[in-house]
C-alpha cells in the first residue's frame, strides 16, 4: 500500500532578517477576565508573562531557535487578541527550535539569512533542503525544480548562502522512499540519484555543514534492508548519516530501532529521528491517510542530541508543529500554519 509524508514547504517563506536580535523577547499574553484596568493605563492583573523564545542551552540543543517563527507570531498574536491560553499552548512550539525549509525562491538568501542569525547567537542552522524534481509525485507537496540541471543551479545557490557557519542539513524528504515505494516513476530514477549523490558532496564541501539523506521511517520502507541500496547509490558513504520519521508520527523506540538495523546495513552510519509530532505514536487502526494531520497527536521529545544511543545523533523537530500535512481531514495546503492543529498538538503534550 502506498506511503507517503508529505506537507511541507514553506513556499515564499521569509527568511529571519540579519538585525543582530535573535536572542529572543519578551512576550506579554493578555488572559481574558475580569477586572481589567485598561482605562486606567495600569497593567491587568491577569496578563500572562511569557518568555519565548529565547535559545536554549548549547550543551544540550545546539540548534537556533528562530525569534520571528511562525508559532512565535501566531502566540503574540493571540495573546493580543486576549486568548492568553492558546497563546501559553503556541508558546511551547516557539520556544524550541524547528527546521526552516528551503524551497525554490531565494535559495542563497533563505539559507545565508538562517545560517547568520543562528551564527550571531552561536548556534547552529537546522535546515531542509526540499527542491528535487518531481517532488512528491504530484500530490500536496508537490513541485521542485523543473529539470535536474535546474536543481544543480539551486544547490550551488543553497550551498554558497550556508558557506562557512554551522549547518545541519536533512536532504530531500521522500525523495529516496518515493522510489523504492513505486511513486516516483522509473525514468526519473537514474537522475534522482546523480542529483542527491552530487548534493551530498557539494553540502560535505563546506567546512561546518552535517547532511543527512531521508530514508522514510519504519511504517514505510519495510524490512529497513530495502532503503540500504538507494542510499548508497545516494551517496550516504560521504553523509553524516540518515534522517528518519520526517513529518511522521512513529514513536522514537521504533524509529531507532528501525535505524539500528539500518545502519548495521550501511557500515554503522549514524541517524536523526524527527520528533517533532510523535508524542501519542501513529494513528492505529488503518485510518486513510494516516500520516496526514492525524487527530489525537502530540508534540515529541524536544530537540536535543543528548539521545542516549551512540547512533542516534540528535532529536529534531524537522516538521514544523501546527503545519499542515495537505488538504485533509480539514486542512490547509501543505505547509500552512493551522492553529486548530497546533493548539491540539500542545494541549495533547504530556
């Protein structure tokens, strides 16, 4: 049965402006009640001081966390609309830091940006790279670049804007799992895998820059022998690993142990898991579309490289929470910030 996990570019994203300010701010949520004091200019009683979001330890997340993300506005604006609540709930999104994914537009100045911005508060990029041809065999993420020497102009742009600061890559999402489940048509195949094999070494060129392939996650690409093969034709010999679970909800232990097989296929290979939305596990019960804005979901582990496990190199939350997955069960486009998903998502967080 076909897979897939798709939904999400951030089409026309805006890129963190290079003002020297990301160390964060101070957000003061406003609590609907009584009481208020607004006619008098004094502060209400019931505001709701909420501190996001600000970096967090190095030793134990080096990743930035964007001050302008989509969940820090979304919580000031909530909070401006007096539901102070909702806004404490977003909060918990903003204060960790998520991946910003790199689309067509701007590549240089989207990842120049990001990279600066995380540089100036001496922490590291966490960036998606997601522009392959044929992108999501035409379904709610759907797009990329027209034609293979088109992807290697934009690679080169992406790459030049990284440069020498600190960058954590996951290469293309689907793009390998979309092949070996059949999606992808055959005679885009030989092509997919020059262009990742040759991302890889172009991303590996840059002094500070760590790349991980996507290879699908444990409900997917089954048993994990079968995603070895295209990861080498790939190029995973000259990554730092493999990324799994992205923009899906299987729990953290199957993730690793699925990447534990895999890697003893791949001459010990290191691996991230997405823990973005994994905190109640999947949908059970073969639900359509189970990867899609599933109900009943949760926030995951927060991002961290303090993982316990030798071959798991780090905790990401590479899907961006509150995001939506496509045009189901209610949703936006992909990619779309959807606050009745969000609000969900942090209240169901234990």
């Amino acid at each position: 049965m076909y897979r897939s996990y798709s939904g999400r570019a951030r089409r026309g994203h805006r890129a963190w402006a290079r003002t020297g300010t990301a160390a964060g701010v101070l957000l003061l949520l406003t609590v609907t009640g009584c009481g208020s004091s607004e006619e008098s200019g004094a502060p209400r009683k019931d505001a709701l001081a909420v501190q996001a979001p600000s970096q967090l330890p190095r030793s134990t997340s080096p990743y930035w966390v964007n001050p302008d993300g989509t969940a820090a506005r979304e919580a000031v604006r909530l909070g401006k609309a007096g539901k102070g609540q909702d806004a404490a709930l977003i909060a918990k999104i903003a204060a960790q830091p998520v991946a910003e994914w790199v689309g067509a537009d701007d590549p240089d100045a989207q990842t120049r940006g990001f990279t600066e911005a995380a540089t100036a508060v001496d922490r590291d990029a966490l960036l998606v790279l997601y522009n392959i041809p044929h992108r999501d065999c035409g379904q709610y993420s759907s797009g990329g670049a027209a034609d293979g020497d088109a992807y290697r102009a934009w690679l080169e742009k992406a790459a030049a804007g990284i440069g020498d600061r600190r960058a954590t890559v996951i290469l293309e999402p689907d793009a390998l799992p979309h092949m070996e489940d059949g999606c992808t048509p055959q005679q885009f195949h030989e092509e997919r895998y020059a262009l990742l094999k040759e991302a890889v070494g172009r991303l590996k060129a840059l002094p500070r820059t760590k790349v991980y392939l996507d290879a699908g996650n444990p409900s997917w690409v089954t048993p994990a022998d079968r995603m070895a093969d295209p990861l080498r034709r790939a190029g995973i010999d000259q990554a730092d690993g493999f990324a799994l679970n992205v923009s899906n909800f299987q729990t953290t232990q199957d993730s690793k142990d699925y990447g534990h097989r895999l890697s003893g296929l791949l001459d010990g290979k290191h691996f991230v898991i997405d823990t973005s939305r994994n905190g109640n596990g999947p949908l059970s019960g073969g639900h359509e579309k189970a990867w899609c804005n599933p109900s009943g979901r949760a926030l995951g582990d927060p991002p961290t490289t303090k993982t316990g496990d030798a071959l798991a190199d780090a905790y990401l939350w590479v899907k961006r929470p509150g995001e939506s997955d496509g045009t189901c069960k209610g949703g936006p486009d992909a990619g779309q910030w959807w606050e009745t998903y969000a609000l969900e998502l942090a209240r169901n967080t234990r």
